[in-house]
C-alpha cells in the first residue's frame, strides 16, 4: 500500500498559492485515475485508487500546512504504512520554479508542513517530491511569497511542474523509488526541468 500527500492549506484563497502545490498534484493524480479525493477522515480528504496490484491513498491534510502531522501520523498509524511506502509532496523554495525532485528521508529544509510530519511519524525516512518555487523577490518575506497567487507566467511553471510531479508519482508506483529517483532526479539536473 502507498500513501499520497499533498502538503497544502485548505480554503479557496490559497488554492493557487505556491504553498499548496501538493494539493494541485494530488487533484492531478486523482483526475488521471478517475478517482474523488472527497472522503473525511483522520483530519483529512481521501480518495483511493487501484494501481496495477497496489492499493494507493491519495491524501489532502485539512489543518493548516504546519499541522500536517496530525492528519499524516493518524493515517499511517491507521494502515500502518511504514515510511518508505508514504509519500509527502511539497513546495520548495530552495529548488529553482518549475523544477522537481525526489527524495528519501532528510531533515525539514525549513518546511513547517514537512517537520510536522516528520514530528508525527518519529521516523523522518518518508519519501518527499519537491515541486521547486524559487526564492522570493528581493525585501519580500518567504511566508508572504508562498501565500500569494504568482504571477501568470509562474503559474504555467508550476502547472508544468505539477504535471510532472503526477508522472513522477505514477513512475515511482511502476519501477519503484531508486529506478524513478535517478530518472526524475538526473532528468532534471540535465534538462533543467524538461518533462519527464
């Protein structure tokens, strides 16, 4: 069994928001598998679906971004998912706008949702995909960047990033973490963020 979750915050004003990429991937993963992320539970929406042989919970935290734990530490603790099957997907400001990557374990990187997690799981060796943000402009703070709706030629960034996330995930189902980190991973280091 797989987890899903997309980092976010719920609420229609940062719907298009950096901060809640992993929502948006997670609607593209449930579109692509015909799936409703709609059921409440464990202070979360969930949807389920069937890939191949395995059973995948695609999951949408209802606290806020820093509380995200509670929903993810009460899903695994449920299923009984152990860490390495959980993946959580997420903004990063340290990774280039448009840009993805995934990885193994690892501390924060100053992500409040991602600590919250790690502090609900005891256990920080979940898998993370990073959709890359950038670095806010110049005098602007980080909180406010990331709540904010970007402009439109970041939003097409994003939305091809997101795009791209979705593949990575289904990639990841099919050949497993080492095989889709070093295609995803090495893909982008050497297209610069160019569709899988």
């Amino acid at each position: 069994m797989w987890v899903i979750v997309g980092l976010g915050n719920p609420g229609r004003r940062y719907a298009r928001t950096p901060h809640n990429v992993g929502f948006r991937v997670i609607d593209r993963l449930a579109a692509r598998w015909g799936v409703r992320v709609a059921r409440e539970a464990h202070q979360a929406l969930v949807g389920e679906a069937r890939r191949g042989a395995e059973r995948v919970l695609l999951v949408k935290p209802q606290t806020n971004m820093n509380g995200a734990g509670a929903a993810v530490g009460s899903i695994q603790r449920f299923y009984r998912v152990s860490p390495p099957q959980l993946v959580a997907v997420h903004d990063d400001v340290d990774l280039a706008l448009g840009r993805t990557r995934l990885r193994v374990g690892g501390g924060p990187g100053g992500h409040r949702g991602v600590e919250s997690c790690i502090e609900a799981l005891a256990d920080p060796g979940f898998l993370r995909l990073k959709v890359g943000v950038g670095r806010p402009p110049a005098g602007m703070e980080t909180a406010d960047y990331v709540l904010a709706t970007p402009p439109p030629e970041a939003l097409e960034s994003l939305a091809a990033a997101e795009e791209r996330a979705a593949e990575a995930v289904e990639l990841l189902l099919t050949d497993g973490v080492d095989r889709a980190m070093n295609r995803i991973n090495q893909k982008e280091a050497a297209h610069g963020g160019s569709p899988l």
